[in-house]
C-alpha cells in the first residue's frame, strides 16, 4: 500500500538539480531530470555523502564527497555496480511532489 508524503512544490527544484528533503523521517534526495521528479535514498554507499548535494548530469548524480555516481532512475552505483541506494516511486499532484516511503 503507497504512503505518499509531500517531499517539495515542483518549484522548489529546478530542472537538472536536486535536493536533500526528509520524507516520513528518511533523508530522500529528490532531482528534477528533464521535468520528471525521481527519488532515491540521500545517503551514499561509500562514505555517507548527501547524493541530494551531488552534481545532476542526466540522469546521473555524483556524490560530492568522493565523487561515487549513482543512476537516479534505478538507485544503482555507476562506480561499483553491486552497490546500489534505495529508490523511492513519486508522483505529481497538482504542485506537489509526493514520494511514496511506503
């Protein structure tokens, strides 16, 4: 069953950036790729960084401590495909962007 939890406005995040929201008490990085919101855990696999801070190119992030990259579509490392962080469904109503924590 979803549990959608408003995470930003559409506003809030311009297309090809991200940022760092707390959803239903998780830290979420939540990007804008091209209009389409995409959600995924905000912590990096390798040391910890807030991949919501990372550099968006795409529909890839870079996390701004060691430079790991991670597939915002699918949660899954660039830099070491056996790691992945967890992605979240998201979706539209009206201005707000909801994420489902479930």
């Amino acid at each position: 069953m979803a549990n959608l939890v408003k995470a930003a406005s559409r506003s809030d995040i311009p297309i090809g950036e991200g940022k760092c929201v707390e959803v239903g008490g998780k830290a979420i990085a939540l990007f804008n790729v091209g209009g389409t919101f995409l959600a995924i855990d905000n912590t990096c696999v390798h040391r910890g960084g807030p991949l919501g801070e990372g550099t968006l190119q795409g529909d890839v992030v870079t996390c701004p401590w060691h430079g790991w990259k991670y597939d915002v579509k699918s949660g899954r490392s660039l830099t070491n495909p056996a790691k992945a962080v967890v992605s979240y469904p998201v979706q539209l109503q009206g201005n707000d962007v909801m994420v489902d924590v479930g």
